[in-house]
C-alpha cells in the first residue's frame, strides 16, 4: 500500500515537522508570522484525498520511479517514514538507490517543470521552492 493510503503512515508522521511541511515553516519564520492553521496542519494532519494534483503525483509516482531505474539501471528499493532522533522531524522519501543514495519523484500536476533526468543546477530556475524546501527538509 502506498504511503500516502496507509492510515499507518499518516499516523505516524502526526505531531512532527516533515520534509512536506518544511518550506510552510520555513516562510511562516522568516515572516514572523503565526500560523494557526499551520500548526493544526503539523499537529493533527490534513486530508488531501481530493486535491486534484496530490492525487496526479500519487498516480504518476510509480511511473517516475520507474523511469529513474531504466534510465540509470538501478534499483529503487521502497522506503516509508525516516524519524529524526529526537523523533520530531520525519521525511517520507520515494525510494532508497543503492548503495547510499535516496530518490524524490516529483510528478506535477502543471506543465511548466524540469525535465527527467535533469540536475538541480539545470533547473532550479523552472522548479517550484515549494519543491526545493521539501528537498532540503529530506
């Protein structure tokens, strides 16, 4: 079962920062802004099920994947939620690439994104921060 369908795995990531929230806090800080909803978001969680571009990456992850493993001839193995140790940071990635390397698919719903295969060097001017934030927060 997919992360985002594992009751389990939103369980789980309840009441920590993670990589997907990160830009969120990030901007709310650098503002000096205090974010009610943000905090409801981190504390009790939010259901995306009918956002129309969570569903399309959701649909479209497996085919990044593997697009990644023929493309590189390497094998994606399945990874779930990494927990900080201090247990309040936590990151879903998409998949673990032997032997030390970790795999985040983006599948946007717009058109107007990097190409596969590209490096963040080529194409940080097309990428959303959103996106950046919740690489780094990986």
């Amino acid at each position: 079962m997919g992360q985002q369908r594992n009751p389990q795995w939103q369980l789980h990531r309840k009441g920590r920062l993670t990589a997907s929230n990160f830009g969120v806090v990030l901007l709310s800080r650098r503002l000096y802004i205090p974010c009610p909803s943000l905090m409801k978001r981190v504390l009790v969680g939010h259901n995306l099920d009918g956002v129309i571009a969570v569903n399309w990456g959701v649909m479209n992850e497996p085919e990044g994947v593997k697009a990644f493993e023929q493309a590189y001839q390497m094998e994606v193995l399945d990874s779930g939620l990494f927990v900080s140790e201090s247990g309040v940071l936590g990151a879903s990635l998409d998949g673990l690439v032997e032997p030390s390397a970790l795999l985040e698919v983006k599948c946007p719903h717009s058109q107007s994104v990097l190409f596969f295969g590209e490096t963040m060097d080529q194409c940080s001017h097309r990428v959303s921060c959103q996106y950046l934030f919740n690489w780094q927060g990986s």
